[in-house]
C-alpha cells in the first residue's frame, strides 16, 4: 500500500480538492490506528501523478479494507470497536477553519494566504506573537498549538512534522554571504579552495539546520543556542565568520550594527537545502491546501512575480555580484530524495554558476 501512496501523491494542482476528498473518504474507512499513518504517507508523498496511478491507489486501499472489514464482520461478536463502517456518507471532513502560525508580518505570510486563498479551504490565519526557536516551534506543531511555520528544512525536521516541498526562496537561502571582521577582510580573499575556507571557523546558532552541514562537510563550527549572542562572538574572536542567506544578510547586518564587522565581497558559500512550509501531523489536510495553493502559484507565474518583488532579486544580482566570488560548495548529506530537485522552475540558477577561479 505504502508505494500506492508514493506514486498517488504525485498529483496535479488541478486535481488537488478531489483527491484529497476521495482520499479522506477512504481513510475514514480504515481503522482508527492506521488512519493517521495513510494520511502521513499520502501527505509526506505529494509531488506529481496520473489519474490511472490514483486509481490503482484508490483500489488497493478499497479492496484492502473491505477484505479486512468483511472479515471483522463475520467476527463481529469479538467486541472490538476499532473498524469504522464502510457507509462513510456520513462523516465529513475536519471543520476547523482557523490556523495558528507563527509566521510574523513578511511576504512569507502573504504568501501563505494566497496559497491557501488559491486552494479554495477558507481557512482563517491566526499569528501567534511569541518569539521562538525551531526546537519549540517543532515541539508546539507536535501538541497541535502551532499548524504551521518555516523553516529550513533536515532530515529530522522532515520525518517530524509535515513538510510542503516548495522551496519557499527558490534555493537562494542556501547561497551564504559571510559577516567577518574587518580586520580580515584580506585574510577571506586569498581564500581559493575548500582546503583555504577549512582554515577559518563558523558561527552557527545550534538550532539551525546549517550547523550541521557545515560540520558534516568538515568545517571547524562555533555554536550558540542564542542567535544575538553571534554577533559579539564574532567580533570578539570566538569564530571567523557567520553565514546567512544572500537575501537576508544586509538586513540582519544593519540590525545588529558593529563598525568592527562587514560583508565580504569574496566568497559564495552553497549548499542545497530549501526552505518549506511546516505544518503539523494534526493537520494533513491543511498541508494539502497548501500544497494546491502554492501549486497553482507556480503554474501561472504568480509564485516567481511575489518572490522577485519581495525579494528585489534584480537588485540582489547585481549588488551580491554571484558571479564574480568564488564558490564553496557543501553537501547536504540527509537531504531528503522527495526534494524536487528535478523541477527547474522551483529554483534559482545560482547552482549552475562556475563563479571566479
């Protein structure tokens, strides 16, 4: 059943609301313990399908639970009360309306009402105003307070809580600009080689998924469990340099403002590992409404218009100069083989670029 569920949740964004309305009908019908473990499966698998692979998933889940029902009906003195009937006419689909993120007031949040807007749920967005690491985000999806947030994705966090795979910056928060010191400004730019960079330590907060690929590729790492303590850190010696998302590093630098500090005009660290949505195991049926949403974005162009809007990526171009730096490229190790590597249209080019030698 298990690879049924694979190939099913490869669905067009068109088919997305009847798919998921035929699939929560046919999981009311299983029973009570294995209903969560299909929606995870038919959640954690949506990537692309054909009507015909639909069918056969749909008719091996039906032939599979009637065969079992008719069974535990020919035994229905035994007393157990864990299979539900088939006559599922009845049973209608979670009514709650209201998602709690927590997501704060930036096009990520915009973002995530359109899709949900696209996916036609009606579903209503509630911010939670508490600040919080990603161990307690992920801790809170898991008791069902938080429906969904985002993050950088890991193997972990992927197995832990529900992942939407649209890499919601295109890859680029995998293309790092480095903070250093002043001081070593001439220091960062005889760096050639992936021997060179090895010579120098990061600064990483212990939470982000980054701290481990960077160790996992042989890179000397400093960790805090407190972002905002990175930056005296650095200035101090503790480390060399602290990486961050092209998009995102001058903002950062300005809110953290050091005269001993600067971006470095030398180096592109880069490594795979997209940004998603998150959602919580409670909410399967709220990951698929995103899924659609975003889906649909991606099909007529209107995902590309908000990312390159917000993100001024034009700008970004030519003042980040990508091209002219040398690149450091890292392995991701657990990246996940559903990443949609394959689909061009979800990423940026900057993986393809050769850079300076």
């Amino acid at each position: 059943m298990a690879i049924h569920l694979t190939a099913a949740m490869r669905v067009i964004a068109t088919g997305m609301t009847s798919v998921i309305r035929y699939v929560f009908t046919l999981t009311t019908t299983l029973i009570i313990t294995k209903r969560a473990a299909c929606w995870s499966l038919f959640i954690m698998a949506l990537t692309g399908l054909s009507a015909s692979s639909f069918a056969v998933f749909a008719a091996d889940i039906a032939s599979s639970h009637f065969a079992a029902n008719s069974n535990s009906n020919s035994n229905s003195n035994s007393g157990s009360s864990d299979v539900i009937t088939s006559d599922v006419s009845h049973i209608q689909a979670p009514t709650s309306k209201t998602i709690v993120t927590t997501i704060q007031q930036t096009w990520l949040l915009n973002l995530l009402k359109e899709a949900l807007r696209r996916s036609d749920s009606g579903y209503q967005v509630q911010q939670m105003s508490t600040q919080m690491n990603q161990k307690r985000k992920v801790e809170e999806a898991l008791a069902g307070t938080v429906d969904v947030f985002w993050s950088m994705t890991s193997k972990e966090l992927e197995e832990t809580v529900l992942p939407v795979r649209i890499p919601l910056f295109k890859g680029l928060l995998g293309n790092r600009l480095l903070i250093i010191r002043k001081a070593d400004e001439t220091r960062f730019a005889k760096v050639k080689t992936m021997a060179d960079f090895r010579q120098l330590k990061a600064g990483q907060n212990r939470y982000w998924p980054d701290a481990t690929i960077l160790e996992a590729n042989g890179l000397p790492v400093i960790t805090s469990y407190q972002y905002t303590n990175l930056y005296p850190m650095l200035e101090g010696g503790r480390f060399d340099y602290l990486a961050l998302g092209a998009q995102e590093i001058g903002e950062e630098l300005a809110s953290h403002p050091d005269p001993a500090l600067k971006v470095d005009s030398h180096i592109l660290l880069q490594y795979r590992s997209p940004a998603y949505f998150f959602v919580s195991p409670k909410r399967p049926e709220l990951a698929a409404a995103i899924l659609a949403g975003l889906e649909s974005m991606v099909s007529d162009g209107s995902f590309d218009e908000m990312f390159n809007r917000e993100l001024k990526i034009e700008q970004l171009y030519r003042e980040a100069k990508f091209e002219q730096r040398v690149i450091i490229r890292l392995d991701t190790p657990d990246l996940s083989p559903l990443t949609p590597i394959e689909r061009k249209e979800l990423w940026l080019d900057l993986f393809s670029m050769q850079g300076a030698k």
